[in-house]
C-alpha cells in the first residue's frame, strides 16, 4: 500500500505531517468497497489523501472467513 501512497504538495509546502487510522471494507475476494476515516491526521489535506490510498489499491489479499474490513495506519512523515 505504501507504494500507492503520495504526500500532497501543499502538505509537504507547509510542513505538514501526521498519522491516520483508515477502516477499510473489502469483499470476500479482498476488492476494495469503501473506506471510513477511524483516526484523523489533523490535517484536511492529508485525511483526503487518506481517503483515496484504499481505491488506488484496489485489491487486498483475501481476508479470513467473516472478516470485512481491516484497520489500517497510514503515516506522512517529511524526512
């Protein structure tokens, strides 16, 4: 996932960095379905980056019987 992961310009330009926690829904086969925000970054400009991470991946590995969603951090930090 982290290769399908962008730090957005005006964040890096402000200097800003943070840490989401994302609930991602996926089908039994591991397509993605939705994605609700568990834990906010603070930051408007990262959350929306938060957001949109899940459906650019598109395909998770399949999840055990019963499970539909998998909580995920995702973490923006400028080095």
């Amino acid at each position: 996932m982290a290769s399908k992961q962008s730090y957005p310009r005006a964040a890096v330009m402000r200097g800003v960095e943070g840490g989401a926690v994302l609930r991602v829904f996926i089908d039994p086969k591991g397509a993605y379905v939705s994605t609700k925000l568990v834990k906010s970054t603070g930051s408007s400009l990262l959350d929306r980056e938060a957001l949109k991470l899940p459906e650019r991946v598109g395909k998770f590995p399949a999840p055990p019987s019963g499970v539909k969603s998998i909580d995920l951090p995702v973490v923006w930090k400028l080095l």
